[in-house]
C-alpha cells in the first residue's frame, strides 16, 4: 500500500481529533503510507467546507454518503453521534472502506451486532476509537499483570468522572437523548470496560444502578426532558475471579477527566488516573518493610511507543498522541500486523456488557454476559 485516502465524516472534538492523528501519523511514526486527507463531510457544505480547510482535506461536502462513494477514499473515519454510527459504518463497509468508528459502536446492541455482521461480511478493517487502552503507561500495567508482578488480582475498580454536566443549568445537548444511548454507560463505562478488556479480560457479571440527577435540561425554547442517566454504579466479577466495580458521573464537579484504576494482587497494588496519564504508581510487597510504600513511574522512552515522539524521559503525552497510536494500530490492522487496536468483534464485548448493565437496572438483578 502506497498511500492511504483518508474520508472524515464530523468534525467537532473527535473528528479534530481523528484529523490531527492523521496528519501526525507519518511524522511520528515513519513507517507507514503517505496519508492523503480526501475527502471531509460534515452536517452542512458550509461546516465541511470550513473544517476541511482548517484541517487539511482536499474535498468537502455536506452529504456524507458522497465521501463514502468517492473512489479516492480507502479509510473512513466515523466521529458523529452515536445514533449515526450505524448506517455510515455499514455504508462505508458495504462500500469497500476501511473504518475507524468513534465509540461506542451504537446506542443500541442490536445495532452494534448489526455493525460486527457488516464488518465480516465487508473482510474490511472495522476499529473503535478506545484511546485510552493505547496510552504507554497502560501497556506498562498490562506487563506488570502480565508478568504477575503483583501476583493474582483480587479486586480492580475503575473510576470515570467529569463535570461537563455538573451544572443543573447547563442546556440539553445530544448526549441527553435516549437515541444516542443509556448515557452515562455507553459514554463512560465503555472506556473502564475497554481497559477491562485489555488489562483483565472478560466480564462474567454485573450488576448496575443508574440515576438521573437533573431530570430536565434548558433549551433555547423552554425545557426538554433528560432521556438517559448522567452516573451509573456497576458491581461485577470478572471471568478471572477477581471481583470490583466501575463507577461513572458526567456531573462530579472537580472531576475533569478522570480515569482512576486500583488494582489489588496478592503481591502488590497498582494505580493509575488519567488526569496523571504519565505516571503509575506501583506497591510491592518485596524489600524492607520500613520503605514500604508506593513508587511513582514516570512515562519515558522505554514505555513504547513513547519513543516515537519523545526521545527524553518525564515529558509526557497527551489525549491528542493515544489517537495517533491508535490510528497507527489501525494501519498495522490494516497491514495484515498484530494490532492493539479495538476491532468490531472486540468491541462488541463491551456493548453486551453495556446490555447487561442496563437489563441488570431495568430487572433489578445480576445480569451473567453470554
Ligand atoms: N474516544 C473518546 O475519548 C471520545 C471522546 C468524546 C467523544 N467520543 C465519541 O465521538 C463521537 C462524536 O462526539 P463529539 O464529542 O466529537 O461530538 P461533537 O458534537 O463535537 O461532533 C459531532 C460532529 O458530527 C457532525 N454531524 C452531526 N450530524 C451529522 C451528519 N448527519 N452528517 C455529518 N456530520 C454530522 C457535527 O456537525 C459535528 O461536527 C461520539 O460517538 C462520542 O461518543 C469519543
């Protein structure tokens, strides 16, 4: 493969994102295609017109169906609301296209099911935009687990907050409505349920509890009912016996961006946050007693592949460089090499757990994964 044509459909934070991780690919990693940025589409020709040129794309238009069939475009990237991840991800596999899809898949898990079926029907690459899996410092943790550094896990909780929604007053917005999903579940917990995945592996069961803190949102014209729940509490047991729980808010005032993981061995204890995404901190019980005590690891060269944009230790990456990686894992997908990317037939693991959460609420019940 020469070059890649790349087609974006949204250009609001994800699709900022997606473009910035384009154009950065080939600096940062090197051994991948000329990237050729084709083609943007965006709600209206106007919008599309602007953000391709902001971002680079040669081609623009306000029908998204029109960059899908242009022939120049061999990857789309998919950063709309959930509600339309469906249908411009099977058009675009139907069409012959590799696809990059923000998470989660959809609001839905007959939809999602439908999107795992077009991308083996299709033979094409189907990945999901789970960033946070790709952060050096998380591949650090895998190892540590891997090479039983803190012996067996026995209890792991994620912690995802943020404020965006803190405030009773701020207005409605898409994330409220039911068409785009349960809320807080399939917006937040899905990135804990991804680092589950990658870290532990699968879910046996769960059991949720959900609520609606502010049950009406302002609208330019009055008010509008709040369709979903903005925090969600999940106990579960994992596959490997370890037992914890996953507890997300989009209304924890002074949470900004949140991610915080405790894991508990027999041997040691390991945490992270991703407001602190350079660092972990690591608890083993080897050594003296009287220095017992966590130690803070500082991203560096050494964690891959933090190499590839820094050559100096302590620095740190950003949100901004996990979508570069990821969209680096996306090509080596694509290449046919191992990859850490999230494919559709991973990430539909997440969305029946994100079913079973919410059929656990509904039932009032542990809910066991399939
Ligand atoms: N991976 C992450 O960490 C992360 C973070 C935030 C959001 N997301 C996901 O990214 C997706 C988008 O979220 P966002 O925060 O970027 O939203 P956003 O509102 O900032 O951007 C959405 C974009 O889609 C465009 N759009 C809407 N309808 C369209 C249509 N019919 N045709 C073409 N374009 C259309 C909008 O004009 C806008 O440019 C969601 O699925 C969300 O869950 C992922």
């Amino acid at each position: 493969m020469k070059s890649i044509g790349v087609g974006l459909i949204g250009s609001g934070f994800m699709g900022k994102s997606h473009a910035l991780a384009w154009n950065s690919v080939k600096p940062v990693f090197g051994d991948v295609p000329d990237i050729r940025l084709v083609h943007l589409a965006d709600a209206t020709p106007e919008l599309a017109r602007a953000k391709a040129d902001e971002f680079g794309f040669e081609g623009a238009s306000g029908d998204w169906r029109a960059l899908v069939a242009d022939p120049d475009v061999d990857v789309v990237s998919i950063t709309t609301p959930n509600k339309f991840h469906l249908e411009m991800a099977t058009t675009a596999l139907a069409a012959g296209k590799h696809v990059w899809c923000e998470k989660p898949m959809a609001p839905n898990l007959a939809d999602a099911e439908k999107m795992l079926a077009a991308a083996e029907a299709s033979g094409n690459v189907a990945v999901l935009g789970y960033n946070y899996i790709q952060n050096p410092m998380i591949r650090h943790i895998r190892k540590l687990l891997a090479d039983g550094r803190i012996g067996t896990v026995n209890h792991v909780r994620i912690e995802m907050d943020e404020d965006f929604m803190a405030d009773p007053e701020a207005p409605f917005q898409q994330r409220h409505e039911k068409a785009n999903g349960w809320g807080a579940i399939d917006d937040f917990a899905v990135h804990p349920l991804s680092l589950i995945l990658t870290l532990f592996g699968p879910i046996e069961r769960v059991m949720c509890d959900m609520s609606k803190p502010y049950p009406t949102r302002k609208t330019p014209d009055g008010e509008r009912d709040v369709e979903v729940y903005d925090l969600a509490t999940i106990l579960m047991r994992l596959k490997n016996g370890a037992s914890g729980f996953i507890a997300v808010s989009r209304t924890a005032w002074g949470r900004k961006g949140r991610i915080a993981i405790q894991v508990f061995g027999a041997k040691g204890s390991i945490l992270y946050d991703q407001e602190r995404m350079n660092e972990v901190q690591l608890y083993l019980t080897e050594g003296e007693p009287t220095e017992a005590g966590f130690r803070t690891i500082l991203s560096a060269p050494h964690h891959a592949p933090y190499d590839r944009f820094i050559p100096a230790p302590g620095h740190g990456l950003g949100f901004l460089d996990l979508k570069t990686i990821e969209c680096r894992q996306l090509i080596g997908r694509i290449r046919g090499e191992e990859s850490l990317a999230t494919g559709f037939e991973q990430g539909i693991l997440i969305e029946r757990a994100v079913d079973a959460m919410a059929r656990s609420f509904q039932e009032g019940r542990w809910v066991t994964l399939a």
